[in-house]
C-alpha cells in the first residue's frame, strides 16, 4: 500500500539530501518509477512525468510541471496534510491543481518537530514552510535566468509558470526543475506579501477527501503487509491489578491461533519518556491469523490478575478533592494586591464550584499499529501523533539503534492527545519480536476505552468580590486535578483584577492520564466562563458588557506583569460575536448564552442559542468568533471550530468515565454516552478576525469555552447554573 | 470452519471460514475491503455499515451465515469512480476530519436516499443518529445529505 511507496520514497530522499548535503541535486526517478505511480484518486488530471527532481525534503518537480510536496506531520483530522502543504506551494507559487501531497514517515534529518499536538503545527512551521517553498522557487528562478540569458530580476512566476515579460518568453516548472538543481539558494530569501497569497486564504478541499469517501486503505487498521498476524493484548481488569499468572493452554488449540505470549513495555534500567505513560506494562499478547479468531481466544483465555496498589473509586477521587479544596490552602501561584482585605472589604462574595469527570478519548478507530521486528531492524506502520518520541521509546525497549528503525504514520481516525502515548506501537514492536513474526495489533474498542491515558477529573472553586457598584474587586482561584490543577495563573482574568490569587491542589492516582483535546482549558475555560457569567449577574451587568470593562481595564491599567494574553485581541472576538449573534435582541423561546476564552494563541468567542423542544433543551445555533490570525485554509479552519464546538458540546452534556474498584464503568458505546447527529446544533456561524498577523492554533481553541456558552444559556432556559460536568446527567435538567 | 459463496459489490466471492464470522471481519480480513471499518463491534456506533439488498445493516452484527443470497454492497461497491452522488456531495462540503466514520455515514446516507428522495432535517436526524462522528462533522452532513438529495 502507499505507505510502503511513501516509506522507500523517504528512505531515498534521505540518502539524496544527505549526498547533497541538504539542498537537493537533480535525481533520475525512473528508478523508482513504479512506486512513485501518482494516485488517480487524488488528482485526475495529473499525468505522470518522465523524469522528477527533488529541491529538498519537501519538494519534487516532475518535468511536465507536476509537483510532489511532502508533508511532514502526522494527520489526525487537524488538517494538516492540506494545509502544510499548501503553504510550501505558496511561496513556491505552484499550480495547487498540479499538486500531489504525500506523507512523510519520521525523517528527523529532513523535518522537525513531526508532532501532532498543542495545535502547534501551522505557527510552528508557518515561517520554514515558506521558506522552503520560496528557497526552492529561488532556485528555479536561477536556472530560468540562465536558460534565457536574463536576470533573475526580470522574472516573474504564476501558478508554475516563470515570465519574462520584456521578451514574452515563459518556461513552465518542469522544464527547468533539473537544471534548477544544480543551482545554490541565497541565505536571505525574500518572502511573499500576504496580500499576494494565491493559495494561502483560499479554501482548499481536503487532499485525502476523495480517498475518504472511496473507502481508499488509509488507515492504521487498513494496513495489509505480507504475512501479517493479528495480535491482540489482554490487560488487567482494573487500575492498581497486574498479572498473576495465565493458562495459555486453554486457547493455543483454538483455531487460527499461533502464538500466546507475556510482554513488558518497561523493561528493568529503562527510562521512560514523557510519552511513555502507561498502566499496564506487562500484557499477555494473543497472535492469529484472522481478527474474530484472535477475539475469540481473548474471551476465552484464563488469566489470574492481583492487586499491587489501591483499587479507586471516582465517588472517593471526587470527595477527595472537596475536601482538600474545602480545608486546605493550596500552593501559591500567583498573587496580586491583598486579596484578603478585598474579600473582606467587599459588598458582595460569590463562590461557585466546579466538577468535571475522567474523559477517554475513544477515537474513532482505536489504538493499534504494524510491526516487523527482526533481529536487527525495526520497521513500524501506523497511528502516532509523536514518532519522533517514539523512535527513543523503541530504541530503549527494543535494544535496536535508531537508525535501523523506521516509522511511518498511517492517516489517523482521531487523535484528540490519545496517540501522543505510542504505548500500543511498542507493545506491537514487542510482540513482533517475541513472535519472530509481522504484526498489527488491534485494539478492541473496550481495550481502547479501559486502558487509557485519560482527561483527569478536575475540580475548582472560584471566588469573586464586588464593590456596591458591581465592580470586580477580588478573585480568587482553587484547583486541584492531575497531576496539578487545571488553573493557568496567568490568564484572563489575571491582569483585570487589583486582587487576584491562584491556589494549586495536587491529587494522585493510579489510572493513567494524560493529555486531552486542549487540556486543562478543556475544563478551566468551561468553569472560568460559567463563573464569570453568574459574578456578572450578581453585579447586575450584561455578561459582555461586564467582561469588555475587564478588558479594558488589563488595556489601560493591567495589573501584573505576566498577563498571558493580548486583551485588545480578546476583547476584538467578543465585540465581533456581539455584532454578528445581534447580542441584546430578544426573541421568544431562545435562551442565551456567551463564553470568551485564550488557549493556543488563539482568541475565541461564542453565543450559543438554545431552545426548548418538547421536555429537552436543544441547542439551536451558535455563533463563534475567532482570531487565529491568517487563515491558511478558511474552509478547512470552519470545519476544526464547528468540530470543536460539537465536540465540547457532546462532552460537557454527556460524556463520562467512571471507576470503581479500580475498574472502568464504561467500555464501549452503549455505556460511554458520545454527542451523536440529533443533539448537533443545528448551525454554526464561523467569523475569523482579519488581522494578517501569523497564523496560531486552530485545532483545539473552539472547545474549551462552548461548555460554559452551552452552561450559561440552559441558565437563561430553565433557570438553573450547571455546576458537575456532563449536565444531561442531572435529572432535573429543566429544574 | 464452512466455505461461503457471496455476492459482494456485484461479485461472487469465495471464501473460507467460521461461521460466526462477522460479515466486518471478512469484508476486512479476507476479502480486503477495509473501507468498512471496525469502531465498536456492537451497533453503537456505524462505521462498518454496508447494504444488504440495499438496506443500511451494521456489518459486526451480520453473521456470514446469515447471508445467504443477499446482495452485499460496501463504499467500495457504492460507485465504482467516487461519482455517487452522495460521495460527490460529501467532497462538495469538504466533510471529513479524520474521516474514519465517514464510509459508514455514506452507506447510512446513500440508504436513506434511496428510500426517502426528499428528507426532512427529522428525517435525516433519525436516519443518521446510529453513526457516530467524534470529530464532530455533523452539521456538515447533515448539509452533504441534503446537497445529495438535490443531485440525485
């Protein structure tokens, strides 16, 4: 399948920078002219060159103008396998129509930071991506100048065509693509004025989408290697159980079954890595011939499991936390003025609460990955959103050099932080080597809800004085969760407030965690927002009208020096969600709400309209406004906020993972509550800020703040603030 | 172990197998076509949807025993170039993230369609709840159906 193509394209990339020592020589294709076949899927209309020249890492120009363009980081539905791309053709000034994207396998010599995480990928790259393109655009030009006995400053380009104007002569990409080769780019390359931008700004249909909708192998799951075995783990039952003893005995006869075995992922003197986390380090591992063979032996192999640490409770975890917030001071994070005499001098305290349970991510297509192990080489296909991380973890465990590993990353069904864990790719890496055998694990979805590295439940306890005018004289903050609390003490409303305190409570557990989908904003933003939406009630204030003064004054008078946060760039998403919702117009029957929040560089805001439909509220619209600064790609970027938005709505109503004695309450779909097609608003209105200023995140900042718009309009509905996260578990939803 | 004759994707296929195989993991394991994809293995969620004599069926739940002559159809059969109008609608509105749910949307889709030209938001709502997308991109089907409805 293309992965191998694309993993033995990499491979001679590689070998051709290395010789050219970064930028590219001319190279002949032919060689490898049956691999690099181009896929009619994705662009019908391409036709084949005879021979292709590699710029650099990036870039290859067939010689009839087609153009190939790595990209580099792992796609997990953020877009990027467009998006990256389509800045490099930019500054390249290609045809996109005479584009083909491929995906990169992990290549540290020729990329960096190949992550998927912290929406980082478009402001990470923003400015070597173009620079790419437009050093590889240079070199063509150079050789073009020299084709036509002209300067390089008599030449213009458009769409993978070079002009001279003054003689009328033009020379399409591919005619000078093998000479350009032989040329050296200038250290200083000057870049496009955005306002030039032919493909950046303008939207650009998903590279993958054609094979999507074909039902194309694209995924982990789909890869198909020769010889291939399925294997598959089986886990202890609950967090604090470990394996005992097993009685492989009972299934080896069982048909299409070839191998039982025992593998531990950290094996003694290893040091783990961030990435690293896991519960289970050893695992039985069932190998077969078909999947359902496998299954069926995992449900009837016989494994004594026992107890090593505490067996947890989600009731006593949460208790926990209430009370070390109720009783204990927490470590200081941050302090401004007195806030004590201002609690005590002011006219009126609020103090609310808020709970948020253990999330799984339950990606669509659960963990699982291919290995081939052999005694001195390790070759691995699929899922991950950190491979660099993973080659290290693989090197320790496997005892096999970095540079006889290979990786290649498969599209990704979901990533939402789960796959930044590769855990599941060495226990493949293992199993391969135990077995002396290819492999692809699979994870059932009940493995992949009960093991994983879960969004910890988090707890926080606002505290807000006003002056007799309703004026914000003191706030103070409590967190506690895993392995901190989920308050960041810079932001907002840090700096808009004389008085101000952050207090940390830290609680323990042993059920793995790890990041989620904007983690800790995914639940501080929600809380901050219904907060602030119940202060400015009590203060008698228009919920924007209220945070706009807050604003304003970390404007004119901020206070702090650390303020993580433009408050012009906040302050411009709400006064744009205000205008485009017609914020204060009343209709009967819509219920109201607003939430502003600053994650990932990004600014958003959003109004979100609920109505009552029958016994159950439903959320109508919502409008969302964002400031990302330039929109690469303003079709795709709609589809990230409104899948935010959804996302953050499903979660906040109805998503919940619970333990007891250890074990997961949940394990699949009938029982772990996921926001479906019905309960979707039934619009979303996307407005970006146009401000040209360099793109930030996109993939995560939508969702943080849609649980308290969603919080702070059931309030206007039924009369009632939602405190416990997912609210469609309280039964007296409509009070 | 039995031998199946099936009708797939208007092919007859042979193959060789338990007879409690679910009709996913022999479209997957042994015919190939990964298209339909595994995501819960009990009807929760939508992305292994095929047509069964043009009916949306999940796929884990069908038991190769159980087909008999019925004619199978996966998003691999939908079309043979991706020109389902369907398909062509979802490219339309650029619906895919991740993309891993959407073959099952289609095939839930595509079998609302053909028995229901013109379907209310209700209507698709209903038809549509059993296929769950985690990346969120309902609002966009819901569009993409009602843009396939149109074209067809």
């Amino acid at each position: 399948m293309t992965n191998d193509i694309n993993h033995k394209r990499r491979s001679f990339i590689k070998v051709s920078a290395a010789a050219g020592g970064g930028m590219m020589l001319g190279f002949n294709f032919i060689a490898c002219k049956e691999e690099s076949k181009i896929p009619d899927f994705i662009a019908p209309n391409l036709s084949e060159p005879s021979e292709w020249t590699t710029l650099n890492g990036f870039l290859s120009i067939g010689d009839n103008g087609v153009v190939t363009i790595m990209s580099p980081n792992p796609e997990i539905g953020q877009n990027v396998k467009t998006s990256m791309p389509m800045i490099v053709a930019e500054e390249l000034d290609a045809d996109w129509n005479q584009v083909i994207v491929e995906q990169a396998g992990l290549d540290t010599e020729n990329f960096e930071r190949q992550i998927a995480g912290g929406s980082q990928s478009i402001r990470h790259g923003w400015k070597n991506l173009r620079k790419t393109g437009a050093t590889a655009r240079n070199l063509l030009l150079q050789a073009a100048a020299a084709k036509l006995d002209v300067t390089i400053e008599e030449l213009t380009t458009s769409k993978g065509i070079i002009y001279h104007e003054a003689s009328d002569k033009s020379l399409g990409y591919g005619e000078v693509a093998s000479l350009a080769a032989d040329y050296t780019a200038p250290e200083e390359i000057k870049l496009k004025d955005p306002k030039d931008f032919a493909i950046i700004g303008h939207d650009t249909r998903n590279v993958d989408g054609f094979s999507i909708v074909q039902g194309k192998p694209l995924y982990g799951l789909d890869v198909n290697m020769p010889g291939t075995k399925i294997a598959m783990i089986v886990h202890p039952p609950a967090f604090g159980m470990k394996l005992k003893s097993m009685d492989d005995g009972s299934i080896k006869s069982m048909s299409g079954i070839t191998d039982v075995v025992k593998i531990n992922v950290e094996p003694e003197g290893w040091n783990p890595q961030w990435s690293d986390v896991n519960a289970y380090p050893e695992l039985v591992a069932i190998v077969g011939n078909s999947t359902w063979e496998v299954m069926k032996a995992k449900k009837a192999i016989k494994i004594d499991w026992e107890g090593e640490t505490a067996l947890e409770n989600s009731v006593d975890h949460e208790a926990t936390m209430t009370k070390l917030l109720a009783e204990q001071d927490g470590e200081l994070a941050r302090k401004d003025g007195d806030p004590d005499k201002a609690f005590a001098d002011a006219d009126k305290v609020v103090e609310k609460t808020y709970t948020a349970p253990f999330l799984a991510h339950n990606t669509m297509e659960p963990m699982n990955f291919y290995a081939n192990v052999t005694a001195d080489k390790a070759e691995l296909i699929g899922p991950i959103q950190t491979p660099m991380f993973l080659e290290g973890t693989l090197e320790g465990v496997l005892g096999i050099p970095k540079e006889n590993i290979s990786i290649m990353m498969t599209r990704m069904g979901g990533g939402f932080g789960r796959r930044l864990y590769g855990h599941f790719a060495t226990e493949a890496a293992l199993i391969s080597q135990a077995v002396q055998k290819p492999v692809k694990l699979v994870y059932t979805r009940e493995d992949d809800m009960t093991q994983g590295t879960y969004r910890p439940a988090y707890k926080v306890t606002y505290k807000a004085g006003l002056d007799k005018d309703g004026n914000l004289l003191a706030f103070g903050i409590k967190g506690s969760g895993i392995p901190g609390s989920p308050v960041f003490e810079n932001r907002f409303p840090a700096g808009a407030v004389d008085h101000y305190q952050v207090q940390n409570i830290q609680v323990e557990t042993n059920i793995s965690t790890g990041a989620w989908r904007a983690p800790r904003s995914n639940f501080i933003a929600t809380a901050e927002q219904s907060f602030l939406d119940e202060v400015a009630e009590a203060a008698g204030k228009d919920p924007i009208d209220f945070r706009l003064s807050l604003f304003d004054k970390a404007i004119k008078e901020p206070v702090g020096k650390d303020n993580d946060y433009d408050a012009e760039r906040y302050a411009g998403v709400l006064k744009l969600v205000k205008e485009k919702a017609n914020w204060g117009s009343e209709t009967s029957g819509v219920y109201r709400g607003v939430s502003a929040y600053y994650c990932h560089n990004s600014y958003v805001a959003q109004v979100l309209d609920v109505e009552i439909s029958g016994d159950v509220p439903k959320v109508k619209r919502v409008y969302c406004a964002v400031d990302c600064g330039i929109v690469v790609n303003p079709m795709a970027a709609k589809n990230q906020i409104e899948g935010g938005i959804v996302d953050g709505i499903g979660h906040a109503m109805y998503s919940a993972m619970t333990f007891k004695d250890g074990a997961p309450e949940q394990s699949n779909f009938h029982n772990y509550r996921l926001i479906r097609q019905a309960e979707a608003p039934e619009s979303i209105e996307v407005f970006f800020v146009d401000n040209g200023i360099d793109p930030t995140g996109l993939g995560e900042p939508s969702l943080p703040p849609i649980g308290a718009a969603l919080a702070n309009a059931l309030y206007q509905a039924v009369g009632k603030r939602f405190y416990q996260q997912p609210f469609g578990n309280e039964n007296d939803l409509l009070g | 172990m039995a031998s199946y004759k099936l009708n797939i994707n208007g092919e007859s296929r042979e193959i060789d197998v338990a007879e409690d195989t679910p009709m996913l993991w022999v479209l997957r394991d042994n015919l190939h076509l990964v298209g339909t994809k595994y995501g819960c293995g009990i009807a929760q969620c939508g992305a292994c949807t095929i047509h069964v004599d043009g009916k949306a069926v999940r796929s884990c739940q069908l038991r190769v025993s159980q087909v008999g002559e019925k004619k199978i159809t996966t998003i691999e059969g939908l079309s043979e170039d991706g020109s389902h109008p369907v398909q062509q609608a979802w490219i339309e509105h650029d619906v895919p993230q991740c993309g891993y749910c959407q073959a099952g949307q289609i095939m839930t889709a595509s079998a609302l369609l053909a028995e229901n030209k013109n379907p209310s938001d209700t209507d698709i709502a209903t038809a549509m709840n059993g296929n769950i997308c985690r990346c969120g991109t309902y609002t966009r089907i819901r569009a993409a159906v009602k843009t396939a409805a149109k074209n067809a």
